[in-house]
C-alpha cells in the first residue's frame, strides 16, 4: 500500500489520533514549568540546572534515531509503533510521580549521604522522564507518514499542534484555576496528575488507533536489521538540498525555543518577583522567600497555560494557512513574532508584558510544532519515517545542548545585587533567543519547498 492508496483522515479521527499526544505534552509541560523549583529546592545553582537539562537533548539525539530505527523494523501483532510508545509512557510516568519525592528518597539512604545526593536522584528522574518521552515521541510522529495521505501532512502535525498546545494549558492551568478556589495544589500531586495524564492518554491511542500494516519479506526485514545509524544518516542527507536547509533552521529554532522552555519560570520568580539566587545565600534566610516563590510559579503556570492556549486556537488555522499561502512563508512570519515577543520580556520586565508577550510567543510555538515537520515529511522514503524523523530529531536535540550549557553557564555569570543580595540576569536568555529566531527566519528564506505531484 503506497502514500496514494491512503484514505483521508476525518476531523473526528484526526482528533482521536491526537489525544496520546495531549498526554505526552501534559508531562513534558510538568517536567518544564516545576523542575526548576524542584532542583533549586536541592541545591541547583543556574548552570547545575542547565547541566540537568542536557537529558533531553542527549537523550533525544540518541533514543529517537535508535528507537526511530528500530520501529521502522519491528514487526509485533501490536504494530510497528506501538509498542515504543506504549513502553516509553509507562515509565516516563512513573519517573514523573516518583520526581518530586528525590530528597525523601534520598533521606532513605541514611544519615551520612553527600547533601547532593537528592539532586543526584532528581536527575536520573529527569532523564528517565526525558529519555521516555522521546522514545514515545519519534514514533509518534512516524505514524502520520506511514498511516496519512501526504496531502495532509502538514494538516495532520497542527493537529499534533494543536493536542500539545491543549496539554499544556490544562497542565499550566490546572494549578492557578484550583487557587481561585482557595486550593493551593502541591507541586507532587501536580507531578502525579502529569504522569497518569501520560500513561492514560498513551493507552488511549495505543488502543484505538490501527497502524497501517506494511507486510515486509524475510529477506527484506534482515537487509533492514543490517542497516546501521551511519547509513540512515548518509540517506537522510542524500533525500535533498533542501533538507540541510531545514535542518538548519530547525537548528536554530531549538536553541530559540528552548531559552524559553528551560528558563522561563527562574525568570519569572527571580526577575518579576524579585527573589534572590536562593543557592547562595544563608539557608537560614530561604523559607522567608517560600510563598512568594510559590507566588511566582503559579504565575509562570498561568504565563505558560496563555503560551500554549494561543498554540491550541492558532494551531489548525496554522496548517490551513499553510496549505494555501506555503509552509515558508507562514513559518517566517510565526517565528518572528515570537522572537519579538522575547524582546518584550528583555526591555519590560512587567507582569503585564510578560503575559502578552506569551500570547504572542504562542504563534511561534505553534509553527514550530507543525510545518518543520511538514516540510520534511514530503521527502521521506516509505519505510524509513520513523529512522528519518529520529534523526531530525538531532536537530532539536543539539541545539539544546548549547543552551544547557553555554547559555546556562552565561546566565550563571550574569550576576547582580538585588537589594543586597546576589542574583542572576535570566533575561538575557530571551536576547539570545530573539537572535536564534530571527536566524531561524532567515534560514527559512532559503528552502524552496518540494511541490506536491
């Protein structure tokens, strides 16, 4: 069965296809918007936390290509994909309801372990968490090449779009709307809403979705078992040109984003609310600052939950305009708004800004989400989605590296005195940001899509 013998999706059964994707979106939005606090609360100081963050784009330049390539090759009567996805939502979602409790399980060991033994456990969760959803991502994505006409490509990831923009309001949102009722959640019954969120959503589509059957030879599965990483590489280069070109503005697009992701919520308590590194003063003066960081996490949920609510309207309408005006132009426009939505936050560093600046943040997020991949889906070989998109992946994965590192240890010299006590410039992520999205932008400019035949 080739591309041309696939029956179009409904908008009824491109919802449904999306819904493990809300799931998936839920914990990694959970992973984003409380780690920080969480780390910090064991001693991270902001390059720590930058080097904690490195398991995403590790693990997804390693787990997606391998678990990518491995799904392309799996034959199970559960399907190709399937059962990575399935796997990876069970543990992610334990790792996420045991997170929170790392300090309590740390204590277990004994009396005598290093201070840093919390944070030791709280990163292995971390990675767990990381490495889990994206071996649960990449085959994800693989599903829409192998089971959707290409015609809807683009159409079928604002989709995706659109169930990551809804996961992620309902998981920043969930929190701040309970409080306006009196009920202040904590963050590890948050972290346990995240992860049955996970594995219910997963189990979900892992049960209502059929997976298009693609009957291979004997002979043709050991050919493919035989195929390394280094082949699939020098495939994926060889499809075009312009995949380079995509990958490079993919490139920059993470590193854009990813300022935003890692470091918004130390923006918002340290910058808007005015709490001091709380890693290098007195642990005697700390708890003083306990509710008014609590103060400045609700109102980062609240920020992320507006992010992705414009992510969740725009999304669909994204892949329409796309269909009509091309996936270059409306991805241009949609990254330059948010990298001056990040300039926002630079010069007015207001709680009033910063809002508005998320809304407009949100187009970006959307695009981002949706038409890179568009693009590319277009010159993949059948058979090979699920090894293509894993490598893609790389270009999401290692621009993050950057940012866990030199970026996180720039912030972490970027000191001041506020009101007598050390803290850190977190803005300046956002200008670094705002210049890797207007690169992203001019990078687009150059990729002369493939037309559909």
């Amino acid at each position: 069965m080739d591309q041309q013998e696939l029956k179009k999706f409904s908008t009824v059964q491109l919802l449904n296809f999306c819904i493990g994707f809300f799931g998936l979106q839920f914990a990694w939005q959970m992973r984003i918007i409380l780690s920080g606090p969480v780390t910090e609360s064991l001693g991270a100081s902001p390059f720590v936390f930058g080097l904690i963050w490195l398991a995403g784009p590790v693990t997804g330049m390693v787990v997606q290509p391998l678990i990518g390539a491995l799904s392309d090759t799996t034959q199970t009567r559960f399907g190709r994909r399937i059962p990575y996805i399935f796997g990876g939502a069970v543990i992610g979602a334990l790792s996420l309801i045991l997170f929170p409790y790392s300090g309590k399980i740390a204590s277990l060991l004994g009396d005598n372990i290093p201070a840093w033994t919390g944070l030791f456990i709280a990163a292995i969760f971390i990675w767990f968490i990381d490495a889990c959803n994206n071996a649960a991502q990449g085959p994800y994505r693989a599903l829409i090449p192998d089971n959707v006409p290409v015609e809807q490509h683009a159409l079928a990831n604002s989709y995706l779009s659109f169930a990551i923009g809804l996961g992620s309001v309902v998981a920043a949102g969930v929190a701040p709307f309970l409080r306006l009722f009196g009920i202040q959640m904590s963050t590890n019954a948050q972290f346990l809403m995240a992860g049955l969120a996970f594995i219910l959503a997963v189990s979900w589509t892992c049960l209502t979705i059929k997976e298009r059957k693609i009957e291979k030879s004997e002979n043709t599965l050991k050919e493919e078992n035989k195929t390394t990483f280094t082949d699939n590489l020098k495939a994926f280069f060889a499809i075009s040109p312009d995949v380079m070109k995509i990958c490079a503005m993919q490139f920059f697009a993470w590193i854009g984003l990813m300022s935003l992701m890692i470091f918004f919520t130390q923006y918002v308590v340290h910058v808007l609310y005015q709490v001091p590194d709380l890693t290098a003063i007195d642990a005697s003066l700390r708890p003083q600052y306990d509710s008014v960081v609590l103060d400045g996490q609700n109102f980062s949920q609240i920020c992320f939950a507006v992010f992705n609510l414009i992510c969740f309207i725009i999304a669909i309408p994204i892949g329409k305009l796309a269909e009509k005006f091309g996936n270059v132009k409306v991805h241009v426009s949609s990254v330059l708004s948010m990298a001056f939505a990040y300039l926002i936050m630079v010069f007015y560093p207001t709680k009033a800004a910063t809002l508005v600046a998320m809304g407009l943040a949100g187009i970006g997020w959307a695009s981002v989400l949706a038409l890179p991949f568009a693009m590319l889906s277009k010159y993949i070989k059948p058979g090979t989605e699920g090894s293509m998109m894993g490598i893609f992946n790389i270009f999401i994965a290692a621009p993050q590296v950057f940012v866990c590192t030199l970026l996180a240890w720039f912030v972490s010299k970027s000191t001041y005195e506020l009101n007598g006590l050390p803290n850190n410039h977190w803005e300046y992520a956002f200008l670094v940001g705002a210049i890797m999205l207007v690169l992203t932008g001019a990078a687009a400019l150059f990729i002369k899509e493939k037309q559909e035949q």
